[in-house]
C-alpha cells in the first residue's frame, strides 16, 4: 500500500547530541499507527518533525509524495493537524470561537465562516459531544474537557492525517475511555490517518493498527500489528518485564511486572 506519510533515514541532532536516528516509517492513507517507548526516547521530537515543525538534520519526511519541506505552512496545515500533549490557552476565546478559529487553513482570517465550515464544526461538535462547553472560555477549561476541545479543533481542520502526542495523559479512567473512543471513530468512522504517542500499551491494543517503539532517538521496536505484540519485545523496549491476561471478552490486556 502506498505511504501518505514516509520517513526516509530521519535523523536531527542538537549539537553533539543525536535526538533522532535512521527513522524510517511508512504510514498509509487510513492508518493508524502507535508509537511508544520510555521517557526521552524522542516520540515529541519524532512527531513535530512529522509535522514540519521541527527540520531534520538528515533524511527527509514525504506526504502525499511531496517533499515536507516544499509545503507552505497553510498547506501543510490543511494536511497534517498535531494535537499537543498540553496546551497553553492564553486568550479567553469561547470554545466556539476557538473552533471557529480552526478553519483558518480554508477560509484565511477574516473571511466570513460559509456553510461548508459551519458544517464542518457542527460535526466535530457531535462527534466530541462538546456541545455544553460552546459558550465556555477555553481558559476555564479542565485538563480533560481541553483535550476534547483540542480533538473537535483538529477534526474542525478537517486534515487527513491526526498527530496525537500522548491524548490520554493525566486524564481519569472516564475521560481516557472518551479520548480512546474519540480517537478510535475519528479513524473508523470519520476516515482519518492517524499516529499517535502514548506510554500505554493497552491504548494500542484498543484502538488496533500497528505499533512502532522508539528507544534513545532509534526505532527498537519495528512495526508490528497490535494483535501480534510479543510481551519480550515490550520488555526489551521499556526494560522492565511485561505480563499480560485476558478479560471476560477475551481482549488482551498488558501490564509491566510488579516485583518486590
């Protein structure tokens, strides 16, 4: 199948420290990949260079077949939308506001919203059920009811490819399951390509598709379909032993060892 979104040989380094290394990855169109691995493996770094954030220092990053680099900025951004793990809001726009500001790569700054973009914004408001929060300032939002907003924002782009860093982070069992299931019908139903960086192995093995872990800027875990992750390569990639069970369904479930 062809890649929407290639990595050939990426590499960026900070002086002479390597922060990336020979990443090589193949995403494509309407697929959905799960990049994990310990803390400071550089999955952040990995994705903002995805993004076209960050410039790498070697290799190069394609979408669509076309240089990253070769876009402009509104037209990468009506490709690729990256959803932050923590946002800032400095500004007490409204939520409605704030979505209404997502449209920006279609419609520039101050051209009136249309029908297409209101149509847009109705439907990332059902599919994130934030219809409550409309008249809020995003500034009084809590972490979970953020994260929502920021998920409706990037379905409001209506880009094809979702970057995720780690949506489910520091978020309760009850908004992790609404963030797991958001994203999951963001893929099945709505038909977004997405990748995204979690630290939980069992947000993988729910939302399905393909795993890939990185380790010290390197990939030490190759792609893999969730169904058939192997409890050692876990356990090499996180250096820490992995168990696993199944539930009254008999869905997978995989923790790390507790020992005394």
């Amino acid at each position: 199948m062809k890649a929407f979104l290639r990595a050939q040989d990426l590499g960026i380094t900070h002086g002479s420290v390597s922060l990336l290394a020979d990443i090589s990855l193949d995403l494509p169109e309407g697929g959905l990949l799960t990049l994990i691995g310990p803390n400071g493996a550089g999955k952040t770094t990995l994705l903002k260079c995805l993004a076209g954030l960050l410039a790498p220092t070697s290799g190069k990053v394609e979408l669509a077949g076309k240089a990253l680099e070769t876009l402009s900025g509104r037209e990468r951004a009506k490709q690729i939308t990256i959803v932050p793990q923590e946002a800032l809001f400095t500004v007490p726009f409204t939520v409605a506001e704030f979505l209404e500001l997502a449209r920006y790569p279609h419609r520039g700054s101050f051209s009136p919203l249309t029908g297409t973009d209101r149509a847009a914004i109705a439907q990332a408001v059902a599919a994130t059920d934030i219809a409550p929060l409309l008249s809020r300032t995003v500034t009084t939002l809590s972490g979970g009811e953020k994260r929502l907003t920021l998920i409706a924002a990037a379905l409001v782009q209506e880009s094809p490819l979702l970057l995720l860093d780690e949506p489910t982070s520091a978020l309760d069992p009850a908004h992790r399951r609404a963030m797991l299931r958001l994203i999951k019908k963001a893929h099945d139903e709505l038909g977004r390509t997405i990748m995204l960086v979690t630290h939980e192995v069992n947000d993988a093995l729910f939302l399905g598709g393909t795993v890939i872990g990185l380790k010290k800027g390197r990939i030490s875990l190759p792609e893999t379909s969730t169904d058939t992750l192997e409890l050692a390569a876990l356990g090499a990639l996180f250096d820490i032993p992995f168990t696993c069970w199944h539930d009254e369904e008999g869905r997978r479930i995989i923790a790390p060892e507790i020992s005394s």
